[in-house]
C-alpha cells in the first residue's frame, strides 16, 4: 500500500555536486534518432562520452565493438561513401526540380509580359496579301505581274509537291509533327551553333517565319522572339498545317524583289510557279536562307551548290529517291534573263502609272487586259535591239524607243528603251525630244487646208527672218520645187515659207487638232520641229493619214476586271473624230508616200511593196533621228538617240531609224491584207481643187509674216529630175 505523501513545503531537486553527475540526463547517440551517419568527428565526441560516463560508473562499460562486415582496407565504412553519394543525388534532383519549377515560372511571366504588349486575340486576323496586278496582252498572254509581291497567290494543290516538300526539308523537317516551336529542332540548332562558335542554323518553324513575316517588325529582340512564338502558337491553332504551308509560300521573300514562290519563278525561270522544275523548285527553297546572297541572277554557283544541298535533304528526308536528285543534280536550273530585261516590263509599268486614274485603290487581284500584240511587241524588241547592236556605236547611239498603234489608236507594241534591265526610264511614253523634220506634216497639212495643193511650187533658196536662216541638210539649194517634192526631200527652207505663210498659230492649231499635246512655241523655227514632243504622242498624230482622217486617243488599257471574272473597266469611246478632210487626206498620203519612194526615207520600203508612207526626222546636231511610217493597218514610230541629249555621229531619220521601222512593220503585217492608203486610190491627188465648204476655214493672206499665198507656178521640176539634181544619178 502506497504510503501518504507528508504534507509541507515543496522541495525542488538540486542537481549541483554530489549526485549531479548520477542524473546525467543528456541525450546519449544511441538516443538519438539520425537517418545518417555519424562523421569522424561526430564519432570521436561520442567515444570520449562513452568512455567518460562508462568511468564514472555507466551501465555499460563495454564500448561497442565495430562489426567485421564494416568498412574496408582503409578502415573507413562504406555506409559514408554510399550516404555522401545518396545525398548528392537527391540534392541534385531536388535543386533541379527546384530550378525547373522557376524556370516554368519566369518564362511563363516573360511570356506574358511580351504578350500583354501585343492587340487583344480578338483583334488578331492574318492581313489580306498585297493584291496583284495581272498584266496580259490582247490574247490573254501574260505580259507581266506587278503590285508588291510580284507574282500571283497560288493554292497549295496547284504547285507540283517537290516544291513545297523542298521548303520543308531544308527550313523545317517537323512541320507537320510540331506546335510551332519545334524543341527538339531547337536544341540541334544550339548544340550546333555552340560548337561551332558561330551562328550556323536557326531554331524557328515555318510557322515562326510566317508569324514574323505577317505581324513583326525584323528586328533581333528578346521581346521580338517571344512575341513571334506567342504568334505562332496562335497560328498553328487557328489554322491548318496545309493553310499555313500556302501562307508561307505565298509571302515569303525570294529576293529580286519578288515575294512567294510564284513571283521569284517568274522572276528567275520566266514561268509560273505551277511550272517548276525539281531543279528550280530546290533553287527556290535554297534562297530561304540568304535571299540576296543565294540569288541565281546574282551568285550562280552559290545558288546551284545550294540547291544541291537541299535536293539531299528532301533526300535523307524521303521525299525522292537518290536517282532523282542525281538527275535534278545533272539537269540545272537555268535563269531566264530575258524576263528581266524583257521590252514588255515597260508595258507593265506605263500600266501601273494610269491604273489608279480607272479603278482607285487597289484592294484585291486584278486583270488587265491590254491592247498589246505579243508578236509586234517582240519584232519591235527584236528590230531595235539588232540594229542598235550592228549600227549602235558606228553612229554614237545608245537609246531607242518603238511604238506601233492601229486605226483605232490601240497601241499594238510600245518599246521604251534597248534593255529594261539597263534602265527603266521609258522612252516611248516619257521623253520629249525635238521630231526635227517629222513635224513637217503638220506645217504642210495647214498649207493645203489654206488652199495650196501638192503640186504648189515654192522656191528653195536662202531665206532670213528676223535674222535666222534655215539651212537644208545638204547645205545646197534647188530652185523651184513643188510641195510633194519638198516633203520628200525634207527641205528646210520651202517648211519655213510655208509656217511664214500660213502662220505659226494656225500650224499648232493643225497639229493640236491631230494629236500633239506638248507645248508647242509659235515662232518659224517650230517648221523644223524644234519643240519637243513625246514618241507616243507623235505616232498618234499620224494615225488619222492611215485611218481616214480620224483623230485617235492613244490607249493601252481595253479592260480591268477582278480575277473572279468581274469587269471594273471597260474601254469606251472613239476619239475626237473627224479631224482631217478626204481631200487633204489623200493628198498628204500621197505626198508623204513620196518620202519612201524618193524621199529620204528609201531604206524604209517594204519588201512586199505594200503601200506605206511617212517621214523623217533629224534634229539639230544629229541629237535625234526619227522614222514615223504608217499603212492602211498599223502607224509606228521609231526614235534613236541618247539619254543626255549628246550628239550622235551623224544618224539621221532616214538611216538607223529607217532601218528599224522596215523590220518592224515587215514582222508586224504578216498575214495582214495589203491595203491601199486611204484616198489614194480615188486618185484625189494632185488635181484637187479648192476645198469643200466643209473644209477648215482658210486662214488669211496676211496671216504669220504678212507673205501673200504664192499661186503655183508652171514649169516645176518633176520628182526624177529634182533627185538627179540632188543626188546626182
């Protein structure tokens, strides 16, 4: 039985001297709990505890034998080894856990913060492709593409498979497996680039491209990059592997200045890109990487070794067989440098200039179907590169420009210079030169519309107004000649009396009414055509002696139409009219078909002696040389000179000029009927009486100078006998 404790004051236990050592009560090893072991040092402390207590009379004075199965030679126990070892491991992986946890977190705060500087998803739309402008000739041929990308947007099913299969094997093997960020391409990348020490691959997707291509600035950015990923993501969810394919193809540059497969095939093989070749098609994909630096045009060998390059990786990718990329390897692509150079390129762009006068803003594709006959436009491309090659540096010229228009005032051919890759400036539409002589008809149609005829004499000899003294080209005179006679021979002195005759104004009044529209200075010299003037506008001025009289407005567009077929344009309208009278007509077609039977224009005729006339023109200095002709179908005009106005050596109108306009009519009126000029053949010649009541009204006697109108004279030379005189046979 349990005593009863005896009541009194609380006794607290002591525990200094004495008995204090007995109640030791500090935790032994053995009590406590570690899930490691001891160190050394840890041991040499718990041995000298051991040893003391067991001293002073501990229950166990035995210290612990070590077991023989422990450690080793070196006497240290392998539990050591085997616990350091374990805690590396598990503090390994728990750091990189650790870190992989912060990694995800500050990425994905990077992400966003990149993100939050981008429009709301809602306002995110891929932007509608530059619209392009298709440029065709009359029979549907394509002339040429023009607007920002340079080529038309094609579907992804109409372009033969190597070709997009080329572009993934060598930009992105795992289109069709990734999210638009391909990991593993992107560690191949950096494992790539750090051992090389320079950058060698890049890591982004197609979709990265396409994304950076559509929606950023191209600039090297942190915020740049993240943004392009967020971008892409968005891509890849909203649309197809295949759309975003076409996507691509369609926009990316290609250098040249041709965006997507269709314009770059167009601009380096002269074909659509439905067309290519596996060669081309390698070509194309090869210029991803460096556009400028792999382009054909600029680095052959760089773009064939390229191109090699990735017809083996469409090989090791399994998309042809070794054979074939042996083949493609054998078989080249071959640049098509006439299409860069090509005659209708200044065609296109006369286009360009005038489309927003017809349909405003260009918002969607279009077709614009012109006038242009490509065969006539070949033989005049054909006809003034040729002979400015033969004759070009004999005669010191190094330009040329060559337009056709038919009745109608279409224009058939326009040229605007010996090579479009040379220079762009067109000639044809842009220049003003002085015609020289070629603007004698006008001076000599005014005369007759006052009342002479062609058989009027006027005599050829020295003659001064107000201190200016027209010289022939001869420098000699030939006495009385009749007006046929005159224009032919292109005599200075008989134009000049007759612009004093009838008058300056009443001449620019003539020539205004049959199509000049450059300004024009009401002073004699203006019979010599020292007043400038555009190719385009003085073949139009002549169209009305090869079509009956009428005036024409000279135009190269007939229609534009969307390509679903909708017409936006279509070509309306005749002309001025009337703007020349039968009897004028046939008698400056007579006059003017003497130019090329015994005027200066002989090298002009045609080999089938179809009816033609015209006239030529020598500016002053041999700056210019003219041949404007026309027949009963086509009137053209050929320029030669240069581009800083210097002198050439001595071309006239009747030599080079001559030449290229016989071999462009001769090309431009195969299979065409031979026609007579009109009026002509109604033999309304040289017996033509005054003019009909509805005629122009005849100016004054006084009009100009004061100089009466000389009735014609008896007597005059004929034709035969004024070239003896002149050229002496």
């Amino acid at each position: 039985m349990a005593q009863k404790r005896k009541s009194g004051p609380r006794i607290e236990p002591i525990f200094d001297g004495g008995d204090a050592a007995f109640l030791d009560l500090r935790p032994t090893s053995r009590d406590r709990v570690s899930t490691s072991v001891p160190t050394s040092s840890k041991r040499r402390r718990q041995k000298q505890h051991q040893s003391g207590t067991e001293g002073e009379g501990a229950p166990n004075s035995n210290p612990p034998k070590r077991s023989p199965s422990r450690g080793g030679r070196s006497g240290k126990p392998r539990r050591k080894r085997r616990g350091f070892l374990g805690r590396l491991i598990r503090r390994t992986v728990y750091w990189g856990f650790v870190l992989s946890i912060w990694g995800v977190v500050a990425a994905v705060g990077i992400l966003g913060y990149y993100a939050a500087h981008l429009p709301p998803t809602s306002e995110w739309h891929v932007p509608e492709r530059p619209p392009n402008v298709k440029i065709v000739a009359a029979n549907g041929e394509l002339l040429a593409n023009r607007g920002d990308t340079g080529g038309e947007a094609v579907r992804l099913e109409q372009l033969p498979p190597y070709l997009p299969q080329a572009v993934i094997a060598i930009e992105d093997r795992r289109f069709y497996s990734h999210f638009g960020l391909d990991p593993i391409g992107l560690a191949r990348a950096m494992a790539v680039n750090v051992s090389s020490g320079t950058l060698v691959q890049g890591g982004s997707t197609l979709t990265q491209q396409l994304a950076k291509n559509l929606f950023l600035e191209p600039d090297r950015t942190l915020g740049r990059k993240v943004q392009e990923l967020v971008l892409a993501l968005w891509l890849e969810a909203t649309y197809s592997k295949d759309e975003i394919l076409e996507m691509y193809l369609n926009r990316v540059y290609l250098g040249a200045g041709a965006y997507g497969v269709d314009a770059a095939a167009r601009r380096y093989f002269g074909k659509s890109a439905r067309m290519v070749t596996l060669a081309e098609a390698a070509t194309l994909a090869g210029l991803l990487k460096a556009p400028s630096r792999y382009a054909p045009t600029r680095n052959p060998k760089l773009a064939a070794d390229r191109a090699q390059v990735v017809l083996a990786a469409m090989r090791d990718a399994g998309f042809i067989e070794a054979a074939t990329a042996r083949k493609a390897i054998n078989e080249p692509a071959v640049v098509v440098s006439i299409q860069n150079s090509s005659s209708a390129n200044y065609v296109a762009d006369w286009v360009m200039d005038m489309l927003p006068q017809y349909v405003g803003a260009i918002d969607a594709d279009i077709v614009v179907d012109t006038t242009i006959d490509g065969s006539m436009q070949e033989a005049a491309e054909l006809a003034l590169r040729g002979n400015l090659a033969a004759q070009g540096q004999t005669l010191g010229v190094r330009q040329g420009a060559v337009v056709i228009l038919d009745t109608a005032g279409a224009v058939k051919a326009l040229v605007g210079g010996a090579d479009y890759g040379q220079s762009q400036f067109n000639r044809a539409v842009a220049a003003r030169r002085q015609p020289g002589s070629a603007f004698k008809p006008f001076v000599f149609l005014a005369a007759l519309e006052a009342g002479l005829t062609p058989d009027t004499v006027r005599r050829d000899q020295p003659f001064t107004v107000k201190g200016w003294s027209p010289q022939n080209y001869t420098k000699k005179f030939y006495g009385d000649v009749t007006l046929t006679q005159a224009l032919a021979m292109s005599l200075n002195t008989v134009a000049a009396r007759l612009m004093s005759e009838v008058g300056p104004k009443t001449v620019i009044r003539t020539a205004r009414r049959v199509g000049i529209s450059s300004p024009m200075a009401a002073n004699l010299s203006l019979s010599l055509g020292t007043s400038e003037v555009t190719p385009l506008e003085l073949t139009a001025a002549f169209v009305p002696f090869s079509n009956g009289g009428y005036g024409v407005v000279p135009h190269v567009i007939d229609r534009i139409r969307t390509a679903e077929g909708r017409t936006l344009y279509a070509r309306q309208g005749n002309g001025p009219g009337k703007v020349v009278s039968p009897v004028h007509l046939a008698q400056m077609n007579h006059m003017l078909a003497q130019t090329l039977i015994t005027g200066t224009g002989k090298k002009a005729v045609l080999f089938d002696k179809r009816p033609a006339a015209g006239k030529t023109g020598t500016s002053q200095d041999f700056r210019d040389g003219w041949f404007i002709g026309y027949t009963a179908n086509l009137t053209a005009t050929v320029w030669v000179g240069n581009d800083d106005n210097s002198p050439t050596k001595k071309a006239t109108g009747g030599s080079l000029p001559a030449d290229i306009w016989r071999e462009t009519m001769e090309a431009a009126h195969l299979g065409l009927p031979v026609a007579p000029l009109p009026g002509v053949a109604e033999r309304m010649i040289l017996e033509a009486g005054p003019a009909p009541s509805d005629d122009a009204p005849l100016p004054p006697a006084d009009v100009g100078s004061g100089s009466q109108l000389v009735p014609p004279q008896e007597g005059a030379p004929g034709p035969l006998n004024l070239i003896e005189r002149i050229f002496g046979n």
